[in-house]
C-alpha cells in the first residue's frame, strides 16, 4: 500500500480523501484495465489494488498490452 492509502485508511478517510496513484493495474474480475484513483472520479476509476505487489503501469495502454487474452481492452 502506498503512503498516501495508507494514511487515509489509518485516519477513517479512506472513502473520501483517497485520491489514488493514477497508475493503471489489471482487475482479474473484470479482465480489464483500471485507475488507480478514487472511485467517483469517472468511469475507469477503481480505487487502489486489492494488494501491494500488483503492477501499476503509466497508461491504460501499458496496461492493456499485458491482457494478451483479451480480445478488445476497456
């Protein structure tokens, strides 16, 4: 978890003042790229990684690149 979660969840205000990394990260429910912010800022958004050790990439594309199996990356 990065500081920035970690102080918010740590304070009780993970749901509102969890702004995210903006890095993008694989969500395997899903078979699709998603952001690493909070989760009203748009569609794409999906708050942090269920866990630590998961890729963050720079762009949904760097991202997408790594879904070989998917047909077509949201």
């Amino acid at each position: 978890m990065n500081q920035e979660e970690c102080i918010a969840k740590s304070t009780g205000t993970e749901s509102k003042e969890y702004e995210g990394t903006n890095g993008w990260y694989v969500n395997v429910e899903w078979d699709a790229c998603v952001q690493d912010c909070h989760v009203d800022n748009g569609d794409d958004c999906d708050g942090p990684p269920d866990w630590y050790g998961k890729a963050l990439y720079d762009t949904k594309k760097e991202c997408c690149e790594t879904l070989f199996w998917v047909e077509e990356c949201y």
